[in-house]
C-alpha cells in the first residue's frame, strides 16, 4: 500500500476545493492510503473514508510568508507533511502552497538524494505536438554550476521516463543550437551530457523552440529557466490583450469574435501557463508536486493524478 | 554635413532592395552624406546623386560565414565601411548583414567609448503601450560581469534619449520584482543602479513584465537576454499556429477567420519580432545598426531613419 501526502491548506481557495475531488480520487485508486494535513476545521469538511488518514495541524502557511515566518510555523500542514515525508511514512506529497513554502519545509526535513546537491523545479509546457515539454531548473536557484546542471539532466530524464515517456529526449536550454555555443558553463555541460550514454541528449535547445515539441526535457539553470517561464507567462497575456483588442476593434470583428467565442476561450486556455498543472521539485527520494495557488478542481485532480502516477510507476524512487 | 554609412551586401535580398528606397531617403535628408559600399555590379545599380558617395569593394560577407572567413575578407563592404567609421570619417553606419559579422568587423576597426569594456545588441520590442521597450543586451556576451552591466544600463539610457524618449525609465531583468532576488550579479547590480542618479532606474523586470510598457530600457546579460528574446519569436510562432488551427477548425470559424483576415494579418505582423527593425550595437561613439537579413523595404526604411535620428541627435555622441 502506498502513502500520499496532501496539504490542503496551501490553494487560495482554502481546503473547500478538496471536498468534492478527493473522496473520488480516494475511491478510484484502492492501492493508495492518503493522508491529508489541515486545520480542524478542514478535517471536519470531510467524512471518514477508507483509506484516508486525518493529520490535524494548528498552522498554515499563507501566500506572503516570509522564509523566518515558514519556518517558526513547525506545526503548520506543510511542515508536517514534509516531517513524515522525511520520516518515510510517505511515498509522495502534494501541495498548492507557495513555492518558497514547499522549498523551505522540504529541506528542513527531507534529505536530498545521495549525489544530489541542489533540488530544483520542473513542469510541463503545452507544445506545438501532442506532448508537453519539461523545463526545469524553473526558478529555484538562481545560482548553479555545471555540476548542478548535469545532475538536473539526470533527475529529469529519470522523471519524464516515470511519467511514461520511453526515452526522453533532453536539451539544454542555450544561446545558439551548435556544440561550441553560450557560456564556458554551458560549454562544458554540453560536453559532459553529450559523453553520457545513460541519457538521451539531444544537444542545445534555444528558447524559441522550446515549445517546438523536439524536445521531452530541457534543462536550465534557474534564472534563465524562471526567465523563460515567466516570458511565456508574459507573451501569452500579450497575445490575448492584442487578440481582444484586434476583435472589438470594428462591427465585423465584433460578429466573427461572436461565432469564434468558445474556440477562442479554449486556446486561451491552452495558452495560459499560470494554469498549466503541477510543478515538481525534484532532487528528493520521493515526488514532492506543487500546483499553482489559484488552481481550480480540473488542475488540482490533474496534479495528484500526476502524483499517483508517479509513485505507482514501477521503480521506487524518482 | 554629417555622413552615413550604408552596407550594401548584407540583405538577404542582395543590393537590389535598396534602390527604391535609397534615393528617396538622401533627398528627405539634405544635410547628410550617403555613402554606401558594395561591388561594382551593386554601384552601377544607383544613378548618380548629389550627397551619394559610391565606394566599390571586391568581396561580401555572407550570412554563415564563418569568424575567421569574416577577418579574411578585409576587401568586403561590411569591413570597408567599419574601416571608414574607425577612422571618424562617418557618423553612423547601417547594415543587414549577420551579427557576427558587424560585431568582429566592427571591433577589428572601431575603438570602444572611454570606459566601456564590451559592446552590446540593443533593440526595441512592441509593448502593450503605444512605445516600445529596449532589451540589451540581446546576445552579444554570453557572459557578463556586473561592471558589464551597469555600463549597459549607461549606455542604453543615452541611447533611448537620443530616440527621443525624454527620461527613459530603466529596469533590470531579473527573477523577481523586490530588491533581494537574483544571484549576486543582480543584487550588485540593483544596487549600483538604485544609488545611480544619473539615470532613472525603476527597479527589478521580471520577464513577464517586459512588454508592460512600464520600461522604456530593460537591461540583461546577454545569456538571458537572448533567452528571453527568442522565447517571444517561439512563443509568437506558437501563437500564429495556434490561432491558425483554431480558425482553420470548422466552417464557422473559417468564416469568422475570412472576416477578420486582414485585422488579424496586422496582428500577425506585430507579433513577427524577426521583422522587428533594427538593433543597434552600442559601446562605440558612433551608432552601428543593423536590421535582420530578412528585413523587408519598409524594415530597411525605418531602420535606415532610425539611424538618421540618432546621427541628428544633438549630442554628437551615443
């Protein structure tokens, strides 16, 4: 039987967002035991169930913690997940807290992977094919080194391989597609991922085709990563004001935008990243998975769904 | 009688689209010098012209010409006009051809400003207002110090008021908005800004920002910031195909898409960063622009008087 860790005090709408969710997530997968971490209050939202275990906690993290305020709350839902997730009492956890949130509480009790230095964030990105790409370091260290960068290449290759891809093709994230490109760090990176035969490098990958579908996994050092990310955040939102814009700018654009409404929402949709699922902060023995704080129901089951799968994918560890 | 330098040979679309263009402009512009390079089959394209100095050369640089090829070719238009610009007899040079090859003739012949250690690419973009911004550096220095950048923030705050923009407001890309983000580079950097009173910092850019309008100039290291740049043409091209798809998907939105063919055209348009105009290399006394191989009449047009402004500016100096 495998154990699940969610917190579920971390998401802007409050734990109300799990009431309806989780008891059929619950039911529908009967190899899995879930602990859930909240208030009482949120406790008492949900009826006693098989195979769910109440953790009642006396704090929560908010949005706008700051890292001394996260870490005095040893008692808040986050915290103690994370405690019994370092504990090995569970073999995932999921929360929709902040990302420093996760970061801080997950390296206060739980050890990084043997070989690892440094944990890091990847999430999947819509592309132009039917698959997303993994880009990640996403943001969580602005500083990193070669070694840094070949460890992350190995992480989530082993990663994307869990989420059902046979051999993922990594990138690495660069200024230019040839071998002699970027800076001395990327330089070497390139070399060393390229002598390596336990994964499937693919060579560099410039932002532009980034969501070309060419790659399975791009790795990046977490500034230009978390520059990139918040781009495509940023482009989207552009896109969409000029699509409005373009629309409403005459009686004819008015009436076609009226026939085109539904589509129009749905690529809207497709298109905005702030949406787009979980994040992953690997470097750990088990998956530790973020959602964005103002994920709605369909993300948030999407996310433990990805949790499921991995913690049920064949091997142990990530 | 200022003097303009005009590069022939570096257009995808060989000499040939600037013979419309050209004689126009020299007699809108009476109190500049013309003086363009290029083979002799290119010189006899052009009518004699009052202000119109023909300097025949013997070789061209070609778009994937390699560095050492570039040095070799000492007879090519690109090197021929960075000679003339090196020794002060013009006051701003324009050309199309590949970057590499402005940047390796340029520094071979051009000393860099008083106190300046690197060159950089400078270009604007479209914003959600009705200016654009300018991101520098675009990819010139896949490293860069902190030194480097403050100078770029010098520079490119002189080089947006000479456009015309009277205080250009100046930002910083980095991964977060408050003070304290980024890696060391970045925090130095805000701080010698923020202390700076000789331009109008405005504090950290997050990528996502970039296109706001709340930036006039948006300093970066070159890694980033050609990771940020090409991120926008992907996510452009993403976006076209995207909106393609969708009113390629049914009758109705075909008939919508035929409706809106010419509005969303000009959307497309905006969006297409590669047709963006010119960029312009800084860190020399005098301007150096160059415009995308690929550029179109109306692109060389525009760069072309974005150049004129700069050399008309009052200061006689980037």
């Amino acid at each position: 039987m495998k154990q699940i860790g969610i917190d579920l005090m971390g998401s802007d709408a409050g734990y109300s967002i799990f009431v309806d969710v989780l008891p059929k997530v619950i039911e529908a997968n009967p190899n899995i035991t879930f602990h859930i971490y909240g208030t009482q209050e949120a406790m008492d939202a949900f009826k006693d169930q098989e195979r769910l275990v109440k953790h009642v906690c006396s704090e929560e993290i908010d949005m706008d913690d700051s890292p001394l305020t996260i870490r005095r709350k040893k008692d808040s839902s986050l915290n103690r997940m994370m405690i019994d997730l370092g504990k090995g009492e569970l073999d995932g956890v999921f929360s929709a807290a902040s990302t420093a949130g996760i970061i801080l509480t997950a390296h206060s009790n739980v050890k990084l992977k043997e070989g690892i230095d440094r944990s890091f964030l990847i999430a999947g990105l819509p592309t132009k094919k039917d698959h997303p790409v993994y880009l990640g370091d996403m943001g969580a260290n602005a500083e990193c080194t070669a070694d840094n960068l070949v460890q992350f290449a190995h992480e989530a290759y082993r990663f994307v391989k869990k989420l059902g891809v046979k051999n993922p093709r990594v990138g690495l994230l660069n200024i230019g597609s040839e071998e002699v490109k970027g800076d001395h760090m990327r330089k070497e990176v390139y070399q060393r991922l390229k002598e390596d035969n336990t994964l499937n490098f693919q060579g560099n990958c410039e932002s532009r085709d980034l969501l070309s579908g060419e790659f399975d996994v791009v790795i990046a050092d977490g500034f230009s990563g978390n520059v990139l990310l918040k781009s495509l955040e940023g482009s989207a939102s552009f896109f969409v004001s000029l699509l409005k814009e373009t629309m409403m700018s005459s009686f004819t654009s008015k009436l076609a935008a009226l026939l085109l409404k539904k589509k129009l929402y749905g690529m809207k949709e497709k298109i905005n990243y702030k949406n787009y699922g979980g994040a992953c902060l690997l470097g750990f023995e088990k998956p530790i998975i973020k959602t964005h704080g103002s994920s709605d129901e369909t993300s948030i089951r999407s996310t433990v769904n990805q949790l499921i799968q991995l913690v049920n994918s064949p091997e142990s560890v990530i």
